[in-house]
C-alpha cells in the first residue's frame, strides 16, 4: 500500500508539524517543524510520484517514535 505526499502532511500536520521550506533553493528538500517542541523532520518530497518511499517513512516513523508521539 502506497502512502503519498499529501497523507504524510496531514499525519503530521495533526501531531503538531508544519511544514516549511527555505524558498526556491531548497529544491525538493522540505521540512516538517514541530510547533511545540521545534523538533524536525527533513526530507526530500518525493517526485516526480507523490508516493513516499520505504526508507523515508521508516526514518519519520523512527523520528515520531524517538519524540513519543507513536
């Protein structure tokens, strides 16, 4: 089962992240901040498929977990 872009954003959106970018240099490079705790998540927005790949999810999932919010 895929998990895209968007799904991500809105998981994420309701533990508290936003999403950010630092203008048009950052290429495909984004970053989820969370608003409470300023903790990051960096990753690189898929393309030019708006599915996630394996690694990256495990690498938030890792992330989340290491917060306490999983």
């Amino acid at each position: 089962m895929d998990f895209t872009y968007d799904e991500l954003k809105t998981v994420l959106s309701g533990l508290g992240y936003q999403e950010t970018n630092k203008g048009k240099t950052s290429g495909s490079r984004v970053a989820f901040i969370n608003v409470e705790s300023t903790h990051i998540i960096r990753i690189h927005k898929p393309h030019p498929k708006n599915i996630i790949k394996a690694y990256a999810l495990q690498y938030i999932i890792d992330e989340l977990k290491q917060q306490g919010l999983l």
